[in-house]
C-alpha cells in the first residue's frame, strides 16, 4: 500500500471522548464515514476495525459521572473519510 493511500485511510481505532487515547481531533475534523455489519451508522462512539467492534450509546442512560453509557457491538466494521468525495478508499479488516 502505497503512503498516499495509507494517508487517506482513518485509523484502525477512533473514538469521539476526549478523554480516551484513541481520540484524534484533527482525524474526526475530516468527517469519517462507519459501516457496520453492512449498514452506514452515524451514531457511532469509538470503533476499532481489526478487532471488529463499535461502541454506541445505550440510549439517554448516564453513568454517576455524566458520562453516556455505552454498548459494545461486535461484527465487521468499515471506515473512509467522508472528505474523499463519493467512492473513498474504506477501511476493512483484513
């Protein structure tokens, strides 16, 4: 894989909380597109593609801190830029 195709793929492990290590504003700015067991999903938390999981709010439930409360999904999971116009390269596992 060349290094401009590896630059226009998301990392294999994002996720939307400051506050964990896997976060990456400026990766999140690009906007990045989630397809999960074949359906695009907009409502995904953190994600990992080679582990095949995705988090997801569990409804409007908080934890005692305020934070959401989560529900990790497992299944095979895809990930692109959306700032790559209409057919970007995806991310897969492999």
């Amino acid at each position: 894989m060349s290094e401009d195709t590896k630059a226009d793929l998301p990392p294999d492990h994002l996720s939307v909380n400051p506050k964990n290590e896997h976060f990456d504003i400026e990766v999140l700015k690009r906007g990045i597109g989630i397809r999960f067991k074949g359906r695009v999903r907009t409502d995904i938390e953190e994600y990992s593609i080679s582990e095949g999981w995705v988090r997801v709010q569990a409804g409007k439930t908080m934890d005692r801190k305020g934070n959401p409360l989560t529900v990790k999904l497992s299944g095979p999971v895809e990930a692109w830029f959306e700032d790559l116009g209409e057919e970007p390269p995806v991310r897969k596992a492999d």
